[in-house]
C-alpha cells in the first residue's frame, strides 16, 4: 500500500515538471515571434538628369513622285496606227509618241486645201468688188474654223510628249482602238519631289529652301538632298497637319516614282531633359511609359512624354524636371512611395 503511494506521489511530480517545461518552451517562442525583423530596402541605382540642346529633327514617310506626269491620249476615239516608244525610254518636248489612223485628218486637210483654194478667189473678186464684205467675211470665218479644226484633229492624230521625260506606262497595241484609257505615260523624273504632312505646331518653322535629308530603303546607307518647294497655305482640321512638297534635284537618276522614301525635317534646336534608356519603363495595360524619380530616400512614379531616341538615351517632352535624380537599375521590386537604399 505504501508502495502504490509512492508511485502516485512520483507520477504527479514528472507531470508537474513536464507541464511547467511546456510552458517555458511555449513562452520562449511566443517571446521571438514578437520580435520582427526589420524590411530589407530595394537597392537601386541613380542617375541625374540635366537639360541639353537636342535638334527638332522629325522624319516623315513618303513616296516619290514624278515632277509631271501626263497621259498621252487623243481627246476623240480612234484606231491607233503604230505606237512610236516602249516602256523605259527617254523622250523630248515634242516628239512624236504615237500615230493614229489618219483617214479623216486626210480627208480634212483636202477639204482645208479646197477651202484655201476657194477664199483666195473671192478674196480676189473682193478686191475688185465682186464680192460683198459681208460674203468675204462670212467665208473667211468659214475658213478659220476649218482651219482649228484640222490642227485640232492634228493633234489627236499625231501625239506628241509635252516634256522631257521617261515612258512608264504603255496600255495599247498598234491596231487597238483607243477607249479611253492613256495609250502611254510619260513622267518627268528630273527633278522629282515628295509630299509629307507636318504637324501644324511646325507651321511657323518651315520655310520654302528649307534643305531636307532624303533616305530610300533601296539605297541604304545613301542620303539625298532636297530642299523644300512648296508649303500648302491650309492645314487639314482632322489631322492638324500641312502638306509640304519636297523638291530632289535627282540628276543621277537613281530616285524613282513609287519608291519609298523618309524625309528628315530639322526645325532647329530645344533645351530637353534627356534620359538613359534604361530608366524607362512601360507600364503594363496601357501603354505608358514612366520613370521612378528618387528623393528624400523615397522613389515616385513619373509618366513621361518620348521624343527622340539618341542613342542609348531618350529626349522627354514632358515627366520630369532638371536636375532630378531617377533609378535607371533596380525597378522590378519598385512602386510608388517605396523607401529604397542607393547603390553604386
């Protein structure tokens, strides 16, 4: 019996023991919970920015155009005779391109060479008084328009190039009879020009003379030099642009109708606030672009305004003042407001 008490005696004190160890383990981890580490800073690298003179250069797409183009067609339907030049060739001012059928123009020269014949015999009964004035009058208007009338048929008959040029186009065989359509196009390729629309905020900036820089992808590494001819005196209220025409001397030749072609336009020189590239950054969704700008050991979102890429740099319209300071490595961990810690 004394045996049994001194084993209960036993138990209870290791379970006494056992309670108190759990609650000294229980309040030591409870104590090291409370206590909280400080937040590790995002480290970031800083750059400072300043205002520079950056050129107000605009390039703008465009196509060349022939200085002319005309379409060579008689102004009445006819059979075409023979179709004097092909495709490529080089013509002159007054040339003769193309001849029609000349079955009519033959019979109106004779009926001209007839009237000719027959005004210089009244002209001569006039003379003597044989004839009334009103009768020599009537005649000889008779006479003239007989006369427009074949060098107006003439000239639909014998078709000849207005300018200096190069056949580009030719839609007819000899024996077609013309329907229409130009029998042949002959453009004026020296010089030739281009049309570019500028924003209406450059209007006050261009001026006729203006030297412009000309670039073809089918030359690349090679610029021409243009200049500027003419500036259209409206400007076009949905698009808030101007046309302005770009004359190239092209006296080599090289510059073709239809080629594509970018127009480099310098509206001279504006102090900007220019950035390396690699403190923008695009902010997902919608397309903005920003900058984190660093002060008082904080960082701040800034949307920015891109103008030109120079280089590894971006010229800012608009987004951040001189002489801010902006994280250019270190973003990803980023947001607005955050404490971070400056590296090298």
């Amino acid at each position: 019996m004394k045996n049994l008490r001194f084993s209960t005696i036993a138990i209870c004190t290791v379970l006494v023991f056992s309670a108190c160890g759990q609650k000294k383990q229980i309040a030591a981890v409870t104590e090291a919970a409370s206590v909280v580490e400080p937040a590790v800073k995002p480290l970031v690298r800083l750059a400072k920015v300043v205002e520079e003179p950056v050129p107000q250069k605009q390039v703008y797409s465009a196509s060349i155009e022939s200085e002319v183009k005309n379409n060579i067609a008689p102004s009445i339907p006819a059979r075409i005779s023979n179709i004097l030049v092909e495709v490529g060739d080089n013509v002159r001012t007054g040339q003769i391109l193309v001849t029609m059928d000349a079955t009519t123009l033959t019979q109106q020269e004779m009926q001209l060479q007839n009237l000719e014949t027959e005004f210089h015999r009244i002209d001569e009964l006039y003379k003597v008084g044989g004839v009334s004035k009103s009768d020599w009058e009537n005649f000889n208007m008779q006479l003239e328009v007989a006369r427009k009338s074949y060098l107006t048929l003439r000239e639909n008959t014998i078709l000849q190039s207005p300018i200096d040029g190069v056949v580009t186009n030719r839609n007819y065989d000899n024996g077609d009879l013309y329907s229409g359509q130009p029998i042949l196009v002959v453009q004026k390729i020296v010089p030739v020009k281009l049309i570019v629309n500028v924003s209406e905020k450059y209007y006050s900036q261009v001026s006729i003379g203006d030297e412009v820089s000309v670039a073809l992808d089918a030359y690349p590494g090679e610029t021409f030099t243009g200049k500027v001819s003419l500036i259209y005196p409206t400007v076009d209220a949905m698009t808030h642009t101007f046309p302005v025409e770009i004359g190239v001397a092209n006296t080599s030749r090289k510059l073709r109708p239809g080629m594509f072609a970018r127009a480099t336009l310098n509206f001279g020189t504006e102090n900007r606030v220019v950035v390396p590239d690699l403190a923008i950054e695009k902010r997902a969704g919608s397309g903005d672009r920003f900058v984190y700008i660093y002060e008082d050991g904080k960082v701040s979102y800034r949307k920015v305004e891109l103008g030109q890429r120079l280089g590894d740099r971006y010229e800012l319209i608009s987004g951040v003042p001189n002489g801010a300071q902006i994280v250019i490595a270190g973003q990803s961990k980023l947001s607005d407001g955050v404490e971070v810690e400056v590296g090298n």
